[in-house]
C-alpha cells in the first residue's frame, strides 16, 4: 500500500513538472527561425510570414482601437519565453487589436508574442532613426516578473512542522 502511495506521488509530481516546461504557443507554420533582424532586411520576402517572438517591453501605447508595443526582442528559450542571458536581436512592434492594460504591459515586462509579420514602420530610437518590423498579434503572453515560473505554474511544495514548548 505504501509503495502505491509512493509511486502515485511521484507520477503526479514528474506530470506537473511535465506541465510547467510545455511551451504556450503552437508551432505548426511558424518560420521559427526569422528574427526581427532579418524580417527587417527582408521583408518584402517575409511579409504575411508567422513568427513567435519574444523579448522585453520598451514602450507600449494604446491608441484607438489597438495597444501597440515596442518590444526589445531575445531569443526564446525551450518554455518559449525570452532568454535575456542571449545578446539582443533588434526591436519591434507588436500591434494588438483592442486594449491591453499599460500599466501591466510595462517597460520591462517580459512577453512572447505569435503573430503574422505585415511590415515595416519608420520610427525613431533616440535621436536615430529606426525601421521596425510590425507583428499583428494573434497570441500574446504578459509572463510573471518571477524568473522562476512559467504562466500558471505555481506549484510548491513543502512540510509544516510545528515544535511547541
């Protein structure tokens, strides 16, 4: 009896550690391997081309009936999320339809975003001027400042132990 007890908590525990390292975003017909970079020197070859990005927020604007975010963008990491231990690889902005709460979407926040590349827009970083790659958002993922879970993930465990005098 102990032995199934046993093993039944091992299999729920390798499940929800199974569960935290799943990434979010489906990758059917996503060009994976298209940075910001290379969509902004190619993007009359690239443009209508899905891609999962993902990276630090450096500004974000709502306008009428959308929130754009101008991103800082990172690798991603096998959970989908931006590796900042990896160098940069450019800026861009990703154009969600409706509004999105700045306060939450706020500089430094980390996100991932899938969506379909429509083109480039002039903009300026400083006093340079700058073309950025724009993604019209069809998924979006806000992750927790916490570093050390992934959306959803908050599992832990532990043993109380009360000593009394």
């Amino acid at each position: 009896m102990r032995t199934s007890y046993r093993t039944l908590l091992l299999v729920l525990w390798v499940l929800a550690l199974g569960a935290c390292a799943t990434p979010r975003f489906p990758t059917e017909q996503i060009a994976l391997d298209v940075t910001p970079g290379q969509a902004k020197a190619d993007m009359s070859r690239l443009e209508g081309t899905r891609v999962l990005w993902g990276g630090t927020i450096v500004n974000a604007t709502n306008k009428e009936d959308s929130t754009r975010l101008e991103i800082l963008a990172y690798p991603l990491d096998g959970d989908q999320r931006p590796d900042l231990e990896e160098p940069p690889q450019g800026r861009f902005l990703a154009l969600e339809e409706g509004y999105l709460e700045t306060a939450s979407y706020a500089p430094g926040r980390e996100v991932t975003v899938s969506g379909r590349l429509t083109g480039l827009r002039e903009g300026m970083i400083g006093e340079a001027a700058y073309s950025y790659p724009v993604v019209e958002v069809v998924d979006i993922q806000l992750w927790k400042e916490d570093r050390g879970s992934a959306p959803g993930s908050n599992f832990r465990f532990g043993i109380g132990v009360i000593f009394g005098g």
